[in-house]
C-alpha cells in the first residue's frame, strides 16, 4: 500500500507541475481575486450542510462575554463571513484575511447579519496580528483556516496572545482520515491538486495535535465525520480556553 501510495502520490504532483510553474512566474496569483468568489458560494453549501454543527459549537460563545455583557469577537481568516449568522445579537466583531478580495463578499454578508456589530477589517496572516493588542477580545474564532497556514503553532501563539485571560479560541477544521481508511489515501494522492484548488489548503494535517500541544490551559476537541465530500469529511470541532 506505501509503495503504490508514493506512487499514485507523485504522479499527481507530476499533473500539478503547470500549476507549479504558473505559482513560480506568478500568474496563479490571479486566483486569489477569483478564490474569495468561490468561497462565498461554497460556504453557503457548507452552512447548509453543517448547520447543526456550527450552531451547537456556538451555542456556549455568549457565556465568554465581557464585564460589559457583550462579545468582543475576532475572526482569523473571516472570509466572506459564513459564521456571522451564528453569533450572538451585539457580538463586535473584528475580521481579518490575508486576502483582501474577501472584503466585497465579508460586507454582503455583514449586510445580511446587522445583530452584528462591526469594527474593523485587517489584512493581515493569521501568524501576524500585530495589529491586534494583547488580552484584547473575549473570543477568537478560526473555522477552516488552520488547513492552509504557514505555521499553525505561530497562529495559535497569535490567538493567545490576543485573548484576554478566561477568552477562548473556537475552531472547526477538516483533518487528515485515519490511515488505515481509503479517505487517508486519497488525501494524499490528491493533495498536490487540492493545494492549488484550495488556495494552499492542505487536507494532511493533524491539526488536533497543534492544539494539543498549544498554550491553552483547556481543550474542549471532538473529531467527527462531516455530511461533505470524502477528502473534507474528517473534521475536529471545540474550543479552548485561555
């Protein structure tokens, strides 16, 4: 199985070496203003698909408000906004994406959700938050991000930093299968082609062991078998508090 896996694995890095070589002279940079597009019409098929999930991993977010009642909240990697129908009437909500093309898409949605109230849009990476003051927000929510980070340690560290004692950090991330499932090798024959497709998403990771190993003092992490397509189906949900 290891040898036709390497086999089947480099045969599809071989038919992704066009896509390789537009990255290098910097034509697939383009992608990035048709990606934010397809998310937005993606996530709405998600959030159909898993709204129960998210609803229930929500469910508790108003119970890490602040002395003033409400929820100081920052999304990392807030996309076009798929999670703002989820949060509490009042939440501040602060959003930030490497990609600014998101923010045409994150307005419709914060048009459609106006129990939201909105502060600010940051261009920044998940691994810088510079902008962001220490013990600053009460929750930091990360949902299908961590599969396509530089460095998930450095986000986590970021996350952290920026929550203020008692905050959590919510999380809902499709993972690697376990590899003794077909979903396992599949993941990675086709990865060299998803990470193109998904704007340098990775469907390998074993991102619950980031979390494991990070700062938070409690980790409340529950795998599942989401209602989507194979390669996504594997998924880890919680929180974590600081």
């Amino acid at each position: 199985m290891v040898v036709i896996l390497t086999l089947f694995t480099l045969l599809f890095k071989l038919l992704s070496l066009p896509l390789q070589l537009m990255e290098f002279v910097g034509i697939y940079g383009l992608y990035k203003r048709v990606f934010p597009f397809m998310v937005y019409k993606i996530s709405i098929n998600y959030n159909k698909k898993m709204h129960d999930k998210k609803k229930e991993l929500f469910s508790n977010l108003p119970e890490f408000a602040g002395p003033d009642g409400s929820v100081r909240l920052l999304e990392i990697g807030c996309g076009s906004g798929a999670n703002f129908e989820y949060y509490p009437s009042g939440c501040k909500i602060i959003c930030t994406d490497p990609n600014p093309h998101f923010e045409r898409y994150l307005r419709k949605s914060l048009a459609a959700n106006d129990h939201l109230l909105f502060e600010k849009f940051i261009v920044a990476s998940g691994e810088d938050l510079g902008a962001v003051r220490d013990n600053s927000v009460d929750v930091v929510v990360c949902t299908l991000v961590l599969c396509s980070v530089n460095n998930t340690e450095r986000v986590l560290e970021e996350a952290h930093r920026i929550l203020r004692p008692g905050g959590a950090l919510y999380f809902m991330e499709h993972v690697v299968s376990d590899p003794s499932t077909w979903t396992h090798f599949f993941q990675h024959v086709l990865q060299p082609l998803w990470y193109y497709f998904g704007d340098g998403c990775e469907v390998t990771r074993m991102t619950w062991k980031d979390l494991e190993a990070s700062k938070f003092s409690d980790l409340k992490l529950r795998h599942i078998e989401a209602p989507l397509i194979f390669i996504i189906k594997p998924h880890i949900l919680g929180y974590a508090v600081k």
